[in-house]
C-alpha cells in the first residue's frame, strides 16, 4: 500500500483529536471522578492503535511540533508544513469536540487551576507532564531503534502518560497536557471566561 493522502492523515488526525477531546468532556461533565483517568488515556490507546498507520497518531500539536523539532535534528518526525496542518487540524477537532460534548450536556466547564493554585503551578504542571508526554512519544514511536523493530507497546506507554499526569497533576490543573484540548474547552467555556487555555498551551 502507498503513503495515505494529506486528507487522509487529516481526517485520522480530526478523529482521533476529536474522540479524545469529548472523552475528556464527556467524563468532567458526567462526573466520572476516579476512573476519568484511565477512560481519557484508554480512548488515546485505541486511537493511536486504530489511527497511527494513516497518520502517525499524534493528536496533540505539541507532539506534532516535537516531532517536527526531531525531523529538524535529523531524526524522524515530521516537516514544518505538515506540524502546522496537523495542528491546524488537531485544534479545529478539539474545538468541535468541546462544542458537541457541551451540547450533549447541555452545560460545560471552565478551563482554570484548581482551588489553591494559580496559573503558574497550573502552567508548570502541564510543562512538565506535556514534555513527559512528547518525550515518550519520540523514544517509543519515533527513535530510530523502535521504528525499524516496529515495536507494539508504543500505544500502551503513551496511554500510560496520560494516567500519570492525570493522578499527578489533575488535582492542580486539570490535566490537559495538549493545546487542542486546552482551546477546545476554553472556546466552549468562552461564556465563563476565556482565556485561560494561554497558560495551558
């Protein structure tokens, strides 16, 4: 089979963004509590297991720019033009996503630190878990080794970050560690407050 069209990866990078995005709200808005955490990270696994043969199964523009970053370093990854369509893309999916999930509920919820905390723990939360994310991506999916091995636990370890972060840094910011879903959740709250996704992207 050849290389699958730029509309292909588009429309896997929409759907996977998209399932994840309205997993996230769809667990804080039916007040899923302990296991939101496995949920959000099992539907990234499926996703990247179902979508990463069209697209790479990135999901997130701060791994599409990581990527884009390990390509510049002469390693695998992506090239400039294709980081800003996926971005473009992820981000335009979390945004539909969060409008459907707030439609659905007929309500929605800000995007804000915890009680206690501020925008700077929330913004130091989500860099710190963010990198941990895009680091995991490029040594299981991306580094040369697991590439030519074609390695099958690159899913499970991504979707483990993502339970880390969400037990480790929920409680202080809410555990996006992805700018699409963080735009996506602040352009549907935009009636609570906008503007607090800046720290979170």
């Amino acid at each position: 089979a050849g290389e699958p069209s730029m509309f292909a990866k588009c429309t896997a990078e929409f759907v996977g963004t998209f399932l994840l995005v309205l997993t996230v709200g769809c667990n804080v808005l039916g007040g899923s509590g302990v296991w939101a955490g496995v949920s959000i990270a099992c539907v990234l696994m499926v996703a990247i297991y179902a979508l990463g043969g069209i697209s790479g199964a990135n999901f997130n523009p701060a791994v599409s720019t990581a990527l884009g970053i390990s390509q510049a370093m002469g390693g695998p990854g992506l090239d400039w033009q294709t980081v800003g369509i996926y971005s473009t893309v992820q981000s335009l999916a979390g945004v539909v996503a969060a409008l459907c999930y707030s439609g659905l509920f007929g309500e929605t919820f800000n995007l804000a630190p915890a009680k206690g905390f501020s925008w700077h723990h929330a913004g130091l939360c989500e860099l710190l878990y963010t990198f941990m994310l895009c680091f995991v991506v490029l040594n299981v999916a991306a580094a040369k080794k697991n590439v030519q091995e074609k390695n099958q636990y690159y899913g499970l370890a991504i979707g483990f970050v993502i339970i880390a972060g969400a037990y480790g840094a929920g409680a202080v910011s809410g555990g996006c560690f992805n700018p699409a879903v963080a735009l996506g959740i602040d352009v549907s709250s935009a009636g609570l407050g906008f503007g607090w996704c800046g720290p979170y992207i």
